[in-house]
C-alpha cells in the first residue's frame, strides 16, 4: 500500500491546527474566567476595607466603655475601702449600674466568608493579607467568643447581685446611651453591709480583670484590623 505522505502532512497539519485552537480557545476563557474571578476577589476586598472600618468604629466604642466601667470599679472600690465617704449612696448606686464591662464585640464575618466560599481568599496575593485575615477571623475572633462568653456569665452574675441587694428601680431611655440605652435611678435601698462586704469587693475585682483582659484583646484586633486595611488597600493598586 502506498502512502502519500502528502495528504498525511496535510491531515497533520490541520490537526496541529485543530489543537491549536481548542488550546488557545481554552487559554482565552480561562483567563476570562481569572479576571471576572479576579474583579470579584477586588470587589469583595473593597466591601473588607468598608466592615473593617465600621468594626474599627465598633470596636472605640467597646474599649471606651470597657475603660470607663473599669474606672468606675476604680472609684467604687476606693469608695468602699473609705466605708463610704466618698460617694453619695446615689452616686454609688449608679456607679455600681454602669460598672458593668459586658459589652461585647460583634464582628461582622460575612465579606470573609463570601471570600472563602468563592474561593477569592486563594486569589490574594499578599501572604501578610491571607495571614491577617485568619488571624481576625478564625484565631482572634475565637478568643473573642470565648472571652465574650466568660465576661456573659460574670455580667448576669454581677447585675443579680447589684439589683438583688440595692432594690434598684429605674427608668430605661432607649433613645440616648450606647446599645441598650441611658437608664435613670427611680428608686434604691442601700445596703450599707454588702456595699462594704469581701463579697462585692472581690465581684468587683473580678469585673476589673475581665476588663484589662478584654481591653488588651480588642486593642490586638485593632492593630490587626488597620494592618489588614493597610495590605487589602496595596493588593487592590
């Protein structure tokens, strides 16, 4: 049989051809489907940078509070330690109300989550972003809930002990304050022995250390937070 090597190079040559094209017609859609995977990875960075600036916001407002409940302990404690002669029973009756430090952080999870189910997360460039962001959202935000949980607990513990042995009636304003409203003190009874006792002394130390501890966790997730501002704002030029 004889073989025409002519209509074998030329069959040949339109197969080359052939694969050539479903190659390149290949290439050319998967890196449409890149850049359109690409452009959401950015859009999804841009809505990050947004939550982080509003938890950013979330997060100076906790702090002062946690501040101020722990300087308010400060003063009652020294209150006590003086059998009372500081503060007016008044005075101390409210300060007892707002030394509350259980006011928790919320972060809002949901532009992290849409980056790891759409796989974006794997797009990012940056390793100091990718590290970041699961730090905040897995580890940190971790140590958050488990925190949060504790200072819960402490917070129903506290608030029992204050209303059950002071009586306290009040009026809640829900249209000023932070969160929950501004309360005003109706009614009380003061009383003298556990305001002074080991009992109250030691629920307000405890809230005291429950309030360094998470003011040191919500100053890390600050510093983190502006970090991972910093590296989604160069993964974006």
């Amino acid at each position: 049989m004889k073989i025409d090597f002519k209509i074998l190079q030329r069959y040949g040559l339109e197969s080359i051809v052939i694969l050539l094209s479903v190659i390149i017609s290949f290439y050319i859609e998967n890196q449409r489907d890149l850049a359109s995977k690409k452009n959401e990875k950015n859009q999804l960075l841009e809505d990050l940078i947004e939550t982080i600036e509003e938890d950013l916001k979330q997060l100076i407002n906790i702090q002062e509070k946690t501040t101020e409940a722990v300087k308010l302990i400060n003063e009652i404690q020294n209150d006590i330690n003086s059998k009372n002669n500081i503060l007016t029973k008044k005075e101390a009756v409210s300060k007892l109300l707002t030394a509350n430090v259980g006011v928790s952080f919320f972060p809002q999870e949901g532009i992290f989550n849409q980056l790891i189910s759409t796989g974006s997360f794997e797009l990012i460039e940056s390793k100091e972003l990718k590290g970041l962001l699961l730090k905040l959202y897995d580890h940190q935000n971790n140590r958050n809930i488990s925190i949060s949980h504790m200072i819960d607990l402490y917070s129903l513990e506290y608030a029992e002990k204050v209303y059950l042995n002071f009586r306290i009636d009040f009026k809640n304003n829900n249209r000023e304050g932070y969160i929950y409203g501004k309360r005003t003190i109706e009614t009380f009874n003061f009383n003298n022995n556990y305001y002074i006792s080991d009992e109250l002394y030691g629920l307000l130390s405890r809230g005291k250390r429950w309030g360094y501890q998470y003011d040191r966790l919500l100053g890390d997730i600050s510093q983190n937070y502006k970090k991972a501002k910093i590296f989604a704002e160069k993964e974006l030029k």
